[in-house]
C-alpha cells in the first residue's frame, strides 16, 4: 500500500509519518518539498502531477492553513490553501478510486449553546478561517470520493511550541497569569489523531464492512477550559517540583482577550459516531496533557 502524506512537518504530520508506517510506504511531502515531488497545496498543477507520479493507494492531508487570526487578514490565501487544496486532492481521489484522510475543525460551528456539536449539525463558522476549512469539507464531500473528514479541536503536540509549554514558561516568569475560561473544548493530541487515524485506515481498506464514508468527529474525551488546562498543567509541573512563580491563575472571558478571529465558545464535539462505528475508545484529555507535561520537562 502506497501513501501520499502532505503536510509532513505540521504537528500532526509528523505523528502521522510515524503511525501510518506500519500500514504501507508513506510518500511524506511538506510544503517546500524537493525531487519534483509539490507538497504545497496552493499549486494545483504540482499537486496533480505529483499524484500521478506517486500512484498513491491513499491520499493523508494534514497540510492547512492554520493561522487562525491571520487568516482574517489574508481571506485569498487562506482559501486556497483550506479549500482549493483539498478540493484538488478529492477530484484525483475520485478520478483514481482511491481514499482521501482529511482533517477539519470545530472552528466550522459557532460555538453557541453547550451541547457537544454533532456531524449533522449545521456549520456555521465565525472566522475566516472556520469558513475556508468549511468549504474545504464541502468540495470533498461534493466529489463522491471515498474520504473520511475527521474534525478534531485544540491540537498539541510536544514537538515545537504548544498551549502547555507556553503556560510553563510564563508561570515560571510571572506571578499571575489570565486565562480565558469560558471557552470550552478538548485538548486533543496529535500522537492520538495519527493513531486513530491510522486504524480508521486499516479499517476502511481491509475491512469488507467499513464504516461509511464521510464526516466524524475525533477528539479526546472529556471537556475542559483554557484556565482549567493551565490549571492541569501548572499542577503537573509542581508534581515534578519545576519551580513556578505563578501563584495565581486568574479566570477571563473571551471578551477580555480580543483576537482578530472569534473563536467558538462551546467548542465540545460528539464522538459518538467515531467510536460506536470503528469500536474505539477515547482516552481522556487529562492523560494525554499529563503525558505531554511529563514528555516537555524531560526534554
Ligand atoms: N492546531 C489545532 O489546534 C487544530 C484544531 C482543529 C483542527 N486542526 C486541523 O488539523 C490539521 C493539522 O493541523 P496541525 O495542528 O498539525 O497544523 P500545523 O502544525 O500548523 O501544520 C500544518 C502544516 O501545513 C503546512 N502548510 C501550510 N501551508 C501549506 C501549503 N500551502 N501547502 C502545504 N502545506 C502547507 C505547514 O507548513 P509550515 O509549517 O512550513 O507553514 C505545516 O507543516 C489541519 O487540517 C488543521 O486545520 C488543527
């Protein structure tokens, strides 16, 4: 089995080129990719000719645009990284018959009420970027190839800058620090995104009786705040006696810490179709934050 993966440095790039190993060859492209192979999703040209030139059995498209305040100052780009990008790589995954893994956000809801958001509600995003992704999904879903979407919420990894190494540098330089709490979501990781993800895969191109093709929601379970994350993580650090200045974290609405895009409110996604169709647990996202913790003071 040959698969083309795009976006090879982003965070859940790299955890896919170590979990989609096992399943076949992975042809892992970034965006500045060289050997006349195109990784960038912004050339459509490139894009086809590199397609038609690896023969892939299944396209993984972890590449985006993922500047999510930058993207309300650069709409076009954005765009065409988010929506023409994936919608290139549905049209040669439906001329070839074979699977597209794309990944979509809960950007694409607008966050109102607090029931988790399922895959049959209605979207409706608030930024720029929540609409590219939107649109993204839509040209995927419109082309009839075989294609799983997986919308996932508060991605982190522990390779490069994340949420809780953020938090810990600044506990360790001030004695209070705001964070937003009325924002609510799950912190989910990419180590566990590329590993469902890769056995949604097996499962969909061995298994006579796949799951249907479409829209699934995956994120850890659980729900949490960005105060009550930073609560987590500044606990963990003191249980692994890092010293920290912090002596306050102090609760802040949204409306306290304006950013050029709005973000949802009730970020919560129901997994419910995910897990009851390939028979996967979810572990909670205090595992996976903990482990992250651990992994960044080691390190
Ligand atoms: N991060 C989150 O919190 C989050 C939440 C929900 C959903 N998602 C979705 O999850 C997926 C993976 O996100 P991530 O967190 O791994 O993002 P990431 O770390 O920002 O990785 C995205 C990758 O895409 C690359 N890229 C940017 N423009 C490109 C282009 N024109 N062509 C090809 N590659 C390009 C980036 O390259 P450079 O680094 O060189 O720019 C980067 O390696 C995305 O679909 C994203 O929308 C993410």
């Amino acid at each position: 089995m040959k698969i083309l993966l795009l976006g090879k440095s982003g965070q859940l790039g790299w955890e896919l080129q170590r979990a989609l190993a096992p399943l076949g060859d992975v042809m892992a492209l970034g965006l500045h990719s060289s050997g006349g192979l195109v990784g960038d999703l912004g050339d459509e040209a490139g894009l086809r000719a590199t397609i038609a030139a690896v023969a892939p059995d299944i396209i993984v498209n972890a590449a985006a645009y993922t500047a999510v305040d930058r993207a309300e100052s650069e709409p076009e780009l954005a765009y065409r990284i988010n929506a023409g990008g994936p919608a290139v790589l549905a049209a040669e995954a439906a001329a070839r018959g074979i699977w597209l893994l794309h990944y979509s956000t809960d950007y694409v809801y607008d966050g109102s009420g607090s029931r988790p958001w399922r895959e049959d509600d209605a979207p409706r995003p608030l930024s720029v970027y929540g609409k590219t992704k939107l649109v993204g999904d839509e040209a995927i879903l419109a082309c009839g190839c075989p294609c799983l979407i997986l919308r996932t919420s508060w991605v982190y990894a522990a390779r490069g800058s994340n949420f809780a190494r953020t938090v810990l540098n600044l506990a360790a330089e001030r004695e209070t620090l705001s964070m937003v709490a009325d924002q609510i979501g799950a912190p989910t990781g990419a180590d566990l995104i590329a590993d469902v993800s890769a056995h949604l895969l097996r499962s969909v191109t061995r298994d006579g009786n796949a799951p249907p093709c479409g829209v699934y929601h995956l994120v850890a379970a659980g729900e949490t705040s960005w105060y009550d994350y930073a609560r987590l993580v500044i606990d963990e650090a003191r249980k692994h006696s890092l010293s920290i200045k912090a002596k306050n974290v102090v609760p802040i609405l949204s409306e306290a810490w304006k950013t050029p895009a709005v973000r949802p409110l009730n970020s919560r996604l129901d997994t419910t179709r995910l897990r009851t169709c390939f028979d996967i647990r979810l572990p909670d996202w205090r595992e996976g934050v903990e482990r992250l913790v651990h992994e960044i003071l080691q390190s």
